[in-house]
C-alpha cells in the first residue's frame, strides 16, 4: 500500500514539473513576443504580454525592466518608477537592476530639476499676441522646437549608423566562421550541425548587441526630450 502510495506521489510531482515547466516556457515565449513588439514601437501590444509574464512571475527583472522602458517613451513617468524599483528590488545585480538603477536615478534627477525650476521661475504672465516681446518669445520658441526635431533626427541617424555597423560586422564573422562548404561537408551530419550551432551562436550575440544599442539610444533619446522639455518650459504649455 504504502509503495503504492509512493509511486501515486511521485507521479503528482512529476506532473507538477511538468506543468512548471510549460508554464515557463510560455511566458519565455511572450517575453520574447514582447521585446519583437517593442523595437516595433508596437508598445501598447508588448506592454499587454510583458503584463500577462507578469501575473505568472511578478517578479521577473527582465520583464519589469522592459516595462518601465515602455512606461517611460510614453511620459508616465510614475509608472515607470513604479517598474523600475520593482526591477531593481527583484534582481539588483542583474543586468536589467542595474539598468534600472540607473533610468530610476535619471528620472528622480530630472523630476528634481523641474521641481527646482518651477520654485525659482514664475510663471509667465499672459501677454498680448501681436506685441513685439510675444513675436520674440514665439520666435524664440520655435527656435528651441527646430532644435529638439534636429536632435532627435540626429539622434536617429547615429543609431542607424551603429546599427548598420553591426549588420557589417555580423556579416563578416558569419563569412569568416562559416566559408562556403562543398557538397561533402553539407552531407556530413557532424559538420552541417557544428556549423549550425556557430551560426546561431554568432546571431544571438549579435542580437543582444543590438538589444543593448537600441537602449542607449532609447534613453538619449529621454534623456533629449527631458532636457529641451526645461528649455520650453518658460514658454508654457502652448
């Protein structure tokens, strides 16, 4: 009976594995959905998944890391400093803590700059459209708009550039690693899955090196908005 028992208790854990282990692989599956998503800058569909990751693991730094990037190109800032402190709580030597940290940091600076601003600065005082000082202010305003569009584009083009640079480079090391085989070599099971396994070894470091250059210029790009933001802000909110 009591062997009986035994074996009944080790299928249930069995079972058990199992189960934990399709459970993690599918939310591996829209973490991975999610990060295709954002460099789309589908981020309303990629928030959802990282969301659904969530609820099977609240406390998966990879997962709350994304979220807070998502949260902070959308300006809601509060959330974000919600996801990052959850990142930088769940996993703070990890890679993604560590990025958290460091966007948490910049945001709590950024918000201290602006708090600071408004105390110093009054607010500007309504002024007739058609007088001179409102034409300078104007002008002065689309001056500092001009700027921020260049900003960005250049921000833009750099990243293409680093991109393309990494494209190059990731050609050269597949031409490099992987010379064109003859027809034995491709017959040859040993070979072809050797060959297999350096070219999938090369693209996904590739793929993380594009990953973390997509973040860098990611937070230049906040980091440009948050500054031209305190260069508008005697100009008000129009």
């Amino acid at each position: 009976m009591n062997r009986k028992k035994r074996a009944i208790n080790s299928l249930f854990a069995i079972l058990s594995l199992l189960l934990a282990s399709e459970a993690t692989l599918a939310a591996d599956e829209r973490f991975a959905r999610a990060e295709t998503l954002y460099s789309q800058k589908n981020y309303l569909a990629a928030e959802k998944l990282l969301k659904e990751v969530l609820v099977s693991n609240s406390k998966d730094p990879a997962s709350l890391y994304l979220l807070g990037n998502i949260c902070l190109l959308q300006k809601r800032l509060d959330e974000a400093s919600r996801a990052y402190r959850a990142c930088v709580q769940a996993g703070a030597d990890t890679r993604p803590g560590q990025y958290a940290a460091m966007a948490l940091q910049q945001i709590e600076e950024a918000s201290k700059k602006d708090h600071e601003t408004a105390d110093k600065e009054p607010a500007p005082s309504p002024a007739n459209p058609n007088s001179p000082r409102a034409a300078k202010q104007e002008e002065e305003r689309q001056s500092i708009l001009k700027a921020l569009k260049e900003a960005l584009d250049r921000n833009q083009k750099d990243f293409k550039i680093q991109n393309n640079k990494l494209a190059i480079e990731e050609e050269q090391l597949l031409e490099l690693e992987l010379p064109p085989a003859n027809g034995g070599d491709i017959r040859n099971t040993g070979y072809r899955m050797a060959r297999e396994t350096t070219e999938a070894q090369i693209k996904q470091t590739f793929d993380l090196r594009r990953k973390a250059l997509k973040e860098i210029y990611d937070r230049k790009e906040s980091a440009i908005n948050q500054d031209f933001k305190r260069r508008l802000a005697p100009f008000g909110s129009n």
